[in-house]
C-alpha cells in the first residue's frame, strides 16, 4: 500500500500526463512528491537516472515521461520514438527495482493493441494483430514497457502496475500543430481562425475515424486509484467506455470555441485507426468511473488554453 507520507516521483510531471496527476495526488494528501524537468535530468541518460536515484530514494514511482507526439510526428519520426522511449522506460523500471521502489505504475497508451482489434477493446487483445502502422514505433515501445513491468513481478515479486489511458486532454496538452494529438490541434485551429476571422479551418482525414476521449483529471484519478487499489500482473485500461466520429468532435470543438467559419476535410491526409474504443470493464469492476463528459471537457479544455495561450506548448 503507498502511503500519504510516501515520497512519490512523477517522471514526467510538466506534462499533461504527469502534471495532472501531481494534481491528484496532493488534493487527496500526497505531501511529498518530487519531479524533475528534462533540463534537470535526461531520462535517456542511464548514469544520470542512476544518480538520481540514488540521490532522491523515492518510495513510488509513476511512469509518465514518454516521448509523444500526432500521426505526423509519428510517422516521420519512428526510430526516435522507438529508441527514446525505451531508454526512458528500462532506465526507470530497473533502477526503481535496484533502489527498491514499493510500488511503480506504468502509462502507456491504447495505440499498443492491434490496428483491428476487437471493440471494444479488451485488456486480453494485446499481441494478437498487426498494429496502425502510423504510430507503430510509439506503440512497440509502450508494449516493451508493460511487458517489463510485467516480467519484474513474475522474476523479483516487484509491485509494479500499468495502465492504458485512451486519448487524453486537458490541461497543459500540447498546441505545437507539428506534434500535437486531435483535440489540442482542433482547439487552436479554431480559435485563430476565429481570431482572425478565417471562412474556413482544414482538418486532415475524412472525419469517419472513431475516438473515444477522456479529460485529463479524470485520468489523473484513475491513476492514483489504481496505485492505491490494485497490484494485478494485467494492463488496466483506462476510458470512458464512449466514442464519437472525428467529425462530432470537430463539432463540439467549433461550437465551443465559437467559430463560424466552415470546417473542410483534406482527405489526402491519413484518418489513422479507423475505430478506438477501450473496453472498461475491469476498471468500472475495480469501481472507478469517469466524471467530465466530453461536452464539459472540451470547454473547460479551451478555458485553459484561452487563459495560458503565451504558456502554452505551441
């Protein structure tokens, strides 16, 4: 069991992933959490993740670094995303087992299940498919670390948990149109052209695809839930259990943010997976449930961004 006088490392805590969750932990009385940004400490550097360690000896560890990023940094960067994230990930987990950390969850993210797998998905359909070819490097390196986490409870008794978030939004998300998620892109997209007046906003694909989205915080929630609840060897998805069309959410983005311009579909540019929903029925059996709605989110989304837009990553 963690405990509230625990000393927690949240790698990753400037993110969305990780901030959020820094969040949660000290509304329910986590007092002792400790971070690092990239400039502090490279987490692809062993010897410094060593020392770090060995410095700092945290109790928990949560595994939100990664090296993220949409389809198009995605398909023009695969070998970085492969090798960095996987220097991150082993890096971590093994001085966490060598410092001995009681207890470590790993985020990873539904793009590990295969391009057609069942749907909803189910935690057991990892492995059994080809996966989306358009983030495929990103998704090998996540399956590599849940397996780890896996294979350290199976050879040392190590607690250590994973979980599989399905597309996240919120605070402190990403804007940088070149490496940004859907809903960050739709959201400045937007609100600059209605800022500037612009007849129309292009988006890329068709607007078919399937996605489901979960806010941020309610993550956050489900994560530390997780930390204090669970210790099984299996992933734990976590998702809301609703999708919408690409399409929908282009809708609901537009009309929060207010635009009247007309929205056209550049359907030379990949849609991606055609259909994402995560099965959450180990999660809800756990007995967690998310809070926002998409509706909600997208507007308390855009409320961050209209107040932190000269903060903002863009």
């Amino acid at each position: 069991m963690i405990e509230h006088n625990d000393k927690i490392y949240v790698a990753g805590h400037r993110g969305l992933v990780g901030s959020a969750i820094v969040r949660n932990l000290e509304s329910k009385g986590y007092t002792n959490i400790i971070g690092r940004t990239h400039s502090e400490l490279d987490l692809t550097d062993q010897a410094a993740v060593r020392a770090f360690f060995d410095e700092e000896k945290p109790d928990v560890v949560v595994l939100a670094a990664a090296k993220v990023g949409g389809i198009n940094a995605n398909n023009t960067q695969p070998a970085m995303f492969a090798y960095e994230n996987m220097q991150i990930q082993c890096n971590i987990i093994n001085e966490s087992h060598k410092h001995g950390v009681k207890k470590l969850l790993f985020l990873g993210s539904t793009c590990i299940y295969p391009r057609m797998a069942p749907q909803p998905i189910p935690e057991d359909a990892l492995l059994t498919g080809p996966l989306e070819e358009t983030n495929e490097a990103y998704a090998i390196a996540k399956i590599s670390g849940l397996e780890m986490c896996k294979f350290y409870k199976r050879q040392y008794g190590d607690d250590y948990i994973s979980c599989m978030p399905t597309n996240l939004y919120g605070p402190h998300d990403n804007y940088d149109l070149k490496g940004s998620h859907v809903m960050p892109a739709m959201i400045r997209k937007f609100h600059e052209a209605k800022i500037s007046n612009a007849p129309f906003v292009e988006l890329w694909g068709t607007g078919t695809p399937l996605r489901e989205f979960l806010y941020v915080d309610d993550m956050a929630d489900a994560c530390v839930f997780l930390l204090e609840n669970y210790s099984g060897e299996q992933h734990v998805n976590i998702g809301t259990g609703k999708e919408v069309t690409i399409k929908e959410l282009a809708e609901t983005v537009k009309r929060t943010v207010g635009y009247e311009g007309e929205i056209h579909w550049n359907t030379d540019m990949p849609d991606g997976t055609p259909r994402k929903l995560t099965d959450v029925t180990k999660l809800h059996d756990l007995g967690w449930t998310h809070k926002v709605d998409l509706e909600e989110g997208v507007a308390l989304a855009y409320d961050w961004f209209k107040e932190n837009v000269d903060q903002a990553r863009m």
